[in-house]
C-alpha cells in the first residue's frame, strides 16, 4: 500500500499532466490549488456517502419501491395537466 506521502506525489503528478494537456504548461501554484481541491472534494462526496450509508443502515432514508416511484411520478404529472 502507498504511503500518504507517494499518494500525494501522485496525485501532484496526475495534475500536472493534465493541466499541462489543457493548457500546455505546468503551474505549479495551480497544482497545489488543485490537489488541495480535489482533497476537500474527495472527503466531502465520501463523507455523503458514509452519512447516507449510516442513514438508510438507521431506517432513516425514505426508500420506495419502483411501482410507487412511478405512482408518484403519475400523480405529479395529472396535478400539472389540471393546473
């Protein structure tokens, strides 16, 4: 397993070839901005997934079954007709 450090690297490297695709050269602020986003966008998706992970584990997420998506959906769509 990588070590926190290489997987930094990597990533830092992952950025720089592609900023350097997009724009044809290699800033090195811009990598730094972008690891450092990329990294608090990484925890803030994985955090919603634990929460709505722990959520529906706890019986707390509204869960329906496809026939009542559907029912649903068929009522939302005659309320807009009949408006």
């Amino acid at each position: 397993m990588a070590s926190t450090e290489q997987k930094e690297k990597l990533l830092q490297a992952t950025i720089a070839v592609a900023l350097h695709d997009e724009l044809g050269r290699v800033p090195q602020a811009e990598i730094h901005q972008v690891c450092f986003l990329s990294r608090v966008m990484y925890k803030a998706i994985l955090g919603l997934h634990d929460k709505r992970k722990a959520q529906k584990k706890n019986g707390q997420l509204a869960i329906f079954s496809r026939q009542e998506k559907q029912h649903v959906y068929a009522h939302r769509l005659c309320q807009g007709l009949n408006q």
